[in-house]
C-alpha cells in the first residue's frame, strides 16, 4: 500500500507538511485521521506565516523606531531621552508659553536647527534658518498623517487633502493649472456680482449695527470662496449660513476627533460630530445639484467642454470638474461614468476641504487687514487716493487694476507677514530619510515644522522694527537701506522689494512641493475686495472704542484678540 506520505502534494504546504520521521501507522490505515492531522498542520504552517510576518513587521517597526532615535539624538536639541519626552515639553514652555515660544529659546540655544522629543515615537524637527527652510520644504513632500485624517474623518474620502504627495500630486497639478488659467484669462477674479452681493450683505449687516471683524470677515470669505467654487447659484442658496455655521463648527474640532488612533465609538459627542460631518457632506451634495440645476458649476470649475456635452447626463457634466480630474472632450464612456460614480464622494471631499481650508485661512487675513484699516486711519487715506487714482483711468476695478496698487498689495502681504494661517508649516517624508547639505540627516517619519511667527518677523531678517505693522517694508524707495520705513510718500513709486533672503523668509502660503495652490488667487482676490470696500466705505473704530485695549496676536491661535468692533462708514460720492 502506497504511504500516505507520498499523497502530501508537491507543494511548498506539502514541503511544510512533510513529517521529519515516517509517517504514523495508524495515519495510513485511516483517512480521516490523516485528513484531521494534514489540516492542523496546515493550520499549524498558517499560524507560523503569519508569525513570521507580524514579527518582522514589528521588527522593521523597532529598526525604524531604533534609526529614529539614534539620527534624532545627532540632530542638536535639548539633553533629553525620548521616553521623558512629552512630560518635559509642557513645563519647558518657556517664557512665551507656546511651543512657538519654546521654540525660539531651543533656536537661540543650539542654533537654526533643533530637535525635540514629543513622545518616544514622535520627533519634531524645526527649521528656522532661511536657505535649510527652502530646502527642507522642497525635500520633504509628504504631510502629517493627522491632518490627512482630520480631513478624512470630517470630509470624506479626498484625493487633495492626504498626507502622501504621491496621492495629491495629479489633483494638485490639475487644480493648480485651472487655477491659474482662470487668474490668466479673467482679469475680475471676483465677479462684480460678487462684490455686489458681499457689499449688500455688509449694508445689511449696517444696518443691524456696529460689526465684529471676525465674522464680517468670516462671511465674506464664505461667499468669495462659494461662489468660486459653486458659481452664482451659490449667491442664492437658501441653507448657505446654515452651510457657514456647520462647516466652522466641524472644522474647529476636526484635528481633536482625529487625534484618536482607535475612533472612540462610545463617546456620544464623537457620534454627534459624525452625525454633522454627514449633515455637511448632504448639503454639499444638495449645492452641486442645485449649481447642476442653473448650469452653473462648470463656468467656474469645470472647463469648456461641458457646453459641448449638453447632452450627458447631469451628473456626468461634473465628470468634467478639476477637482476629480479633466475627462477629454467627447462622449463619454461607460466606464468613465461608472468611475464618476465612485468619485463622487471624491469630490465631495475636495470641495468640501477646500471650502474648509480657503475660507478660515481667508477669513484670518481679511479680518487681519480689516483690523490693521481700523487701526492706521492714515493709511486708509492714502489707499483710497491710490485706489481712486487707479480707477480713474478705468470703469471697474479688477485684478489687473489691483496689482498696479503697490500700497494695497503691500498692505496685503504686510498683513499675511505679521498674521500667517498657522503658526508652523508642517512636513515629513512617510518613507525616506531626508539629506540636508548641512550634513544633517532627518529620520523618515520624523515631523518637520518651519515656526511661521519666528522666521516672519525676525529681527536679522526683517529689521528693528519686525514685529511692527509697516507695509512700507515691501516697497524699495519707501525703504532706506537699513530696512526701516520712511512716510507714507513716494509709494507710487516704489517697486517692490525682491530681496531673496526677505522672500525665503516670507511664507505665508507655504513653499515647495506642497506650497498653497491658491496663493495668486487669495490675494489678487482679498486685494479686490479691499478695493471695492474701501471704494465705498471707510473703516473706522466703533465710536468710543479708540482707548479700549489694542488688538494683539494670540500666539497660540494667531489671531488678533480681542476682535475689534468696526464701522463701515458710507462715503458720499
Ligand atoms: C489667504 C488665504 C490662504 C492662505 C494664507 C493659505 C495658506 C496655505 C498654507 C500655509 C498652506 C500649506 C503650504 C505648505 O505646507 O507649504 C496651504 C495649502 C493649500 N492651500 Fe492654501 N491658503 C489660502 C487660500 C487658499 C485657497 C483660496 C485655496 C484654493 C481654493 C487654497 C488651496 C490650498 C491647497 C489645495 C493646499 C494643500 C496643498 C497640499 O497639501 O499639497 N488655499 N495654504
């Protein structure tokens, strides 16, 4: 009778299988034993796999984890261990009490590179000095995975808000060159319609009495944004200030729900936030259909060959929008549609993160500015005589009018310098080590900041008076050779300030391979509509506020508190 070993198949599970002495007796003359103990070595064999590959993913974790350690403790930084990491930081404040301000003493200390431990798998590596910047924002593509999640988690699926450059590059690219394009061919970034709307709404607002400079603020970037994204049909959406309230109420507690690695399911506050982040992603399905029912969307996101295509299905016509992707021209195929259908939620992602991430950072520097007006009625003088001088070579105020207004853009920029979107840029490479030609070697995994605050107003930089609101500074003859500011004279004049190491030090919209795509647009934008504003109003004080504490820059927020009240006072014509 032929062994029931020569059954095993000649298989890498039969190699396994094969037993190192002869087989059991009993195995041969019973096929159901041998059947029994062929499947529990089979298991047996299973479970061995998958031993070998967690305990060799947990040791490549611990390689890495050691690697992280060791390059970390080369990089200059404060003598601690990383596993007394986190319950150092908090005491170690510093004077500043923010991590900013830590920051700046571990920069002054051990010079324009440091490291610090946040926990023993966490290392944070900041960049101050200008040239390892520039390199470090080039080098390192990939952003923290926490921001790729608080996206995520509150806006669904997105293809341009992830951690990996890989995965965002084609969006980016996309979005980057209609972006662009539009700013190329359409010299009124903001329709006058727009305008009229927002200076319809701030009549309105008026009208009820004096106005908080952070929700005027907040509303006007609402509608600039929306309607860049979703066309006029935006302008009259019914649940638009709903649509407003939802998505700051998200965006406020989107990192701390991400910030869990396990979503804490039992947390009815965690379900409620759900429950809104679902809420948010309906309406914003319920402004696509509404622009689809106008024709609108595609005027502003889509390109051209949408009117080609009148008779595809709606839904189809969105195939067509950068923010999923530029389908060619011509019919459309099945599976394209097919395809649409999954990305749907793609999109939704997009526009939503986009709405989230355009509307608080311009809000910020619209209430910056606003702020700044209200305070430098000086200022305020002489840019509506630039502004009318301007205009009256013209009938309407557009992009190109805006950026002949050397004294307005470098309002604009001054502003954005003393009040950045976030207080650190942020980067880190998912995989690779990165190589600094200072001989410096950043572990992969480790976190990257640039200090925002540090680098744009530093004194070696910027001069004496850095942390001074001086718009001047931008413009060349309204500056003497020292970098301090003369008056307000000769601006007409000045052509704008190349410098390269002011401009590597000047990073409001970021640098490099994740830089702001929507730079040239927020500012022709916000510069347009501080034109228009100011065309017709003057920006004052609350009566009686003059004395009341100055606004001053929160620096764990980067806000100005406390918001100052504002008046917009008609001007007669
Ligand atoms: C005043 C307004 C704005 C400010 C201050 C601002 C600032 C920034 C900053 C600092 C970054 C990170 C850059 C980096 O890490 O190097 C960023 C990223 C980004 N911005 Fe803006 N932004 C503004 C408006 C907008 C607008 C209007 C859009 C588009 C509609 C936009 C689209 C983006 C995108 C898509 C990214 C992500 C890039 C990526 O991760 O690859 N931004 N922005």
């Amino acid at each position: 009778m032929e062994s029931c070993d020569a059954a095993l198949p000649n298989t890498l599970i039969g190699l396994l299988l094969r037993p190192s002495s002869l087989p059991h007796p009993s195995a041969a003359s019973c096929p159901r034993r041998f059947l029994r103990d062929y499947a529990s070595r089979a298991t047996n064999a299973l479970l061995w796999v998958c031993l070998i590959s967690v305990t060799s993913l947990l040791c490549r974790r611990l390689a890495r984890l050691v690697r992280l350690w060791v390059q970390g403790s080369r990089i200059p930084g404060p003598p601690s261990n990383p596993f007394l990491a986190r319950s150092k930081l908090i005491p170690g404040c510093g004077s500043l009490g923010s991590l900013t301000g830590y920051l700046a003493e571990l920069h002054e200390k051990y010079g324009p590179i440091v490291r610090l431990w946040l926990s023993p798998t966490q290392l944070l590596v900041s960049v101050k000095d200008t040239m390892l910047i520039k390199e470090v924002l080039i080098k390192a593509e990939d952003k923290l995975p926490l921001t790729g999640r608080a996206f995520h988690l509150a806006f669904g699926r997105s293809s341009l808000f992830v951690s990996s450059f890989e995965k965002v590059q084609k969006r980016r690219e996309s979005l980057a060159e209609y972006m662009n394009g539009r700013i190329a061919v359409r010299a009124n970034i903001i329709p006058s319609e727009i305008v009229e709307c927002v200076m319809g709404r701030v009549d309105t607002i008026m009208a009820k009495g004096i106005l908080d400079c952070v929700s005027v603020s907040q509303q006007l970037a609402f509608y600039i944004l929306g309607n860049t994204l979703f066309g006029d049909a935006f302008l009259d959406w019914p649940e638009a200030s709903i649509y407003e309230k939802l998505l700051i109420t998200i965006a406020k507690d989107g990192c701390f729900w991400a910030s869990y690695t396990i979503p804490p399911f039992w947390s009815r506050e965690y379900w409620k936030y759900k429950h809104m982040c679902k809420r948010l992603r309906h309406l914003t399905q319920d402004i696509i259909q509404h622009c689809v029912d106008r024709n609108d969307l595609l005027s502003k996101i889509g390109h051209s060959s949408y009117k080609d295509n009148k008779d595809i299905g709606d839904e189809a016509r969105f195939n067509d929008s950068v923010l999923l992707g530029n389908m060619p021209s011509g019919v459309l195929l099945q599976e394209e549609m097919a395809e649409y259908l999954n990305s749907k939620e793609e999109l939704c992602g997009n526009i939503l993160g986009l709405m989230f991430h355009g509307c608080l950072a311009t809000s910020s520097l619209i209430s910056s500015i606003l702020t700044r007006l209200a305070l430098h009625p000086e200022l305020q003088q002489k840019l509506y005589a630039e502004i009318i001088a301007v205009q009256e070579k013209t009938c309407k105020l557009d992009s190109d009018d805006v950026q002949k207004m050397n004294l307005l853009m470098a309002t604009v920029y001054e502003s954005a310098r003393l009040l950045p979107a976030g207080p650190l840029l942020q980067r880190c490479s998912l995989e690779h080590d990165i190589y600094l030609c200072s001989g410096i070697n950043v572990p992969a995994g480790a976190i990257m900041v640039v200090p925002l605050q540090l680098v744009q107003m530093d004194s070696y930089v910027w001069g004496q008076d850095a942390g001074h609101f001086n718009p001047l500074r931008f413009l060349s003859e309204a500056t003497d050779h020292i970098g301090t500011h003369k008056k307000y004279e000769d601006f007409e004049k000045s052509a704008f300030l190349g410098e390269p190491k002011r401009k590597a030090a000047f990073l409001p919209f970021g640098y490099g391979t994740r830089a702001c795509i929507g730079e040239k647009f927020a500012t022709l934008g916000i510069s347009t509509l501080i034109a228009s504003l100011l065309q017709n109003y003057e920006i004052k004080l609350q009566p009686g506020s003059e004395n009341d504490p100055k606004p001053i820059m929160s620096d764990c927020l980067l806000q100005l508190l406390p918001s100052p009240k504002v008046v917009f006072a008609k001007r007669s014509k």
